[in-house]
C-alpha cells in the first residue's frame, strides 16, 4: 500500500509517543516498524522493486503512513518523497523547545553508542561534554566520518531551515506543525487538531496524554549550557516564528 501521510520529526520531540497514539486510531494504519528510514538513506533508490518493498510496510486504511524523525533533517527527504508519493502527501512534524531537544540527542549519544548494537552500525563514540561536542559539530559534519544524523546535535533544531526546503515543494495546507510543549499543556486539542489535520474521526483520549520530557537525559542541563544554546537559537525561532506566522514565547 502507498502511504498516504508521514510523521518527519523532529527527533528527540516526542515523536515515539505520538507515532504510538496514532497508530491506535481505527481510521490509521502505521508501519510496524516506527522508523523506516526509506528516504534520508545515502544510497537512495526509487526503482520499482525498491519501492514495492516499501510499500509492504503498510496496510490499507484510510490513513496510512509512517514516523521516522530524521525526514525533516536530511537535505534531499522532501524531494524524495514529493517524486514517490506524490504533492497531497500529508506532512507531520512535532517540534521541540531546540535547546532541550539538542540536549537529549546528546544525553542518547552518551548513553547508547558505545553498546554493540550501534557500534556494528559504525555510530561514533560520544566523548565529549555538551559544550565540547556543539563547539566541534561544524567540523564532525563536515569531516564525512559518520553519518550527518548522528552528531547534529544543535543542527537538528533549526527547524526554520528545515521546513523551509518542505514549504518550498509542498503546500502549507500539507504539512502540520506541532509544538510538543503545547500538547504537554493540552493534549486532547492538540490531537484533535492533528485528526482535523488527516480529515478523521476525533477519538476519546484518556490514556494517551502521557509523554516523557527528555527521557533520554542523564542529569540536568546546566544554567551556561542553556544559555549558551539559547543565545545560539534565538535567529532560528524569530525566523521560524515568520514562517508559521506565530509566536513561539514558550521556547523564550
């Protein structure tokens, strides 16, 4: 089946939790597999065969779609997925204060690549401290020893550039931008703006509300380090407030 909607990140923002909730829906069929990555791989291929065996990944329904967060990061996704799937895809992305999101990514490095399951995938050694390993991105980015989604801690939430190249190929009217700190405050309007969105049946929510802020952080961000990445950001939101045409003072 082809997908008809995608969940494209942002990583660190909640997305595990909101792939969940949709896929509860009755009207939503999402891949078993939550990420699937088919289309920020390095080596792409659209071919007929590569594609069928995407496609396996779903089951017919009204919506049917897939979440993998790094859609919105990597360059040539919204290209890729125009030419595939098609202009009336529906688009999701979930963003996350940029600071704490970056943050997280890093507390996850730290705490899961040196396991043997991410080094047999050849993910890097996270030794550095928070500081030490956003003063370094520019040059790990560029130095091509790892894939750019791995140490693109702060690169990951500037989130204005990124949907940019989305709005460039796409209409607004396709794509839905959440705020997770808002649906921490309100989660049964935030989802049903989401529903509305995908042109489904509202749901009761009851136990759907719950989602755990940076669940991957070891210890506490400290007063120097946020106010470094928040200094850092702060042209990313006033652009990406322009783009939405809101205010986003609750990442302020």
């Amino acid at each position: 089946m082809k997908p008809n909607f995608l969940g494209i990140g942002a990583a660190k923002s909640g997305t595990t939790t909101l792939a969940n909730i949709l896929s509860s829906h009755p009207q939503i069929s999402m891949s078993k597999r939550k990420e699937l990555h088919y289309f920020d791989k390095e080596e792409f291929s659209d071919d007929e065969h590569s594609l069928n065996n995407y496609y396996k990944n779903f089951q017919t329904n009204k919506i049917i779609g897939e979440f993998t967060p790094s859609y919105l990061f990597m360059p040539k996704a919204p290209k890729r997925i125009k030419d595939c799937l098609g202009e009336n895809i529906r688009l999701l992305a979930i963003l996350r204060n940029p600071t704490f999101r970056a943050y997280s990514h890093y507390c996850h490095a730290v705490k899961n690549w040196r396991g043997e399951k991410y080094a047999k995938m050849g993910y890097p050694v996270e030794d550095l401290s928070f500081y030490e390993a956003i003063q370094s991105e520019p040059e790990r980015l560029t130095s091509g020893l790892y894939h750019i989604r791995h140490q693109s801690y702060f690169s990951k939430g500037l989130y204005a550039n990124q949907l940019k190249r989305y709005f460039e190929i796409f209409s607004k009217q396709s794509i839905k931008v959440v705020i997770l700190e808002e649906y921490i405050a309100n989660p049964i309007n935030i989802l049903n703006d989401i529903y509305d969105f995908l042109a489904i049946d509202h749901i009761p929510e009851s136990n759907f509300t719950n989602i755990r802020l940076n669940s991957q952080s070891d210890g506490k961000l400290t007063d120097s380090d946020k106010r470094y990445l928040d200094m850092l950001y702060k042209d990313s939101i006033i652009e990406l407030e322009t783009l939405l045409g809101r205010e986003l003072s609750i990442w302020k």
